[in-house]
C-alpha cells in the first residue's frame, strides 16, 4: 500500500494485541526504511538482517543476534534493505526472509503468529500491489 497510510501501525497494534491475548509473536518488518518495529522497541530502530549479514556472514547464530524482543514479549526483526539508488529493495527482503525461513527462526521461538509488515509497491522481483 502506499506509503504513510498505517501499515506499521497496524501491523504493530496486531501484534501487540495478540500478545495481550497469549499469542508468541514475531514482527518482521519488509521495507529498506527499517522501522517496523520502532513503536515494538520503545522507539528504538534494531540492526537488520541484512546489515548483519554483511558484519557477521548468514549463521543462524549471527540472524539471532539481532532478533530482539520487544513490548510484551514480541520478537522483533527488520529485513532491511539497500540505500535508495544502490539495489533492489525487494529482493533484499527476499534475502532475508529467506534466511529465516532457511535458519528455522519461527520454530526457535515457538512463535504461534508471524507478521509480515511489507510494503506493497516494490517491482523488482519482491512485492507488487494486487
């Protein structure tokens, strides 16, 4: 969707409220401005899996360590993605969700609902808008 309609905010206000009701969730934010998670971490941004993996390579030991847990127990992590003019945003989400998927990330802490906060206008090869 487009850009500044609520889609964090929404994503972030579900998975709060899941977790209120018992839920074990994981917030992933999908878009290169990495901020998904803001509200989640007390206004705080986290490092993204791509940042990590360019400092620290794709173990799923280097994926967890920035994985971190926020408001009420959300596990929190950001996709991330190139500078603007220097990639392709979607296909670095693609990368990093990849790697949790590969790493079994979900199933490491038990999560019963994962959120997916993307953005739904990335053309190359990553999202498109229905």
């Amino acid at each position: 969707g487009k850009g500044g309609i609520g889609k964090s905010t929404t994503s972030s206000n579900l998975s709060a409220a899941a977790s209120t009701l018992g839920v074990k969730v994981m917030q992933i934010g999908c878009d290169p401005k990495s901020d998904s998670v803001v509200t989640l971490m007390q206004g705080r941004i986290i490092r993204t899996i791509l940042a990590q993996m360019d400092i620290k390579g794709y173990s799923k030991e280097s994926i967890m360590e920035v994985i971190e847990e926020g408001f009420n127990g959300i596990m929190c992590a950001e996709a991330g993605g190139p500078k603007p003019g220097a990639g392709c945003a979607g296909k670095g989400v693609a990368i990093a969700l990849d790697l949790l998927k590969t790493h079994g990330i979900t199933e490491e802490y038990d999560i019963d609902l994962a959120v997916y906060d993307v953005l739904g206008d990335v053309v190359c090869g990553g999202f498109a808008m229905p």
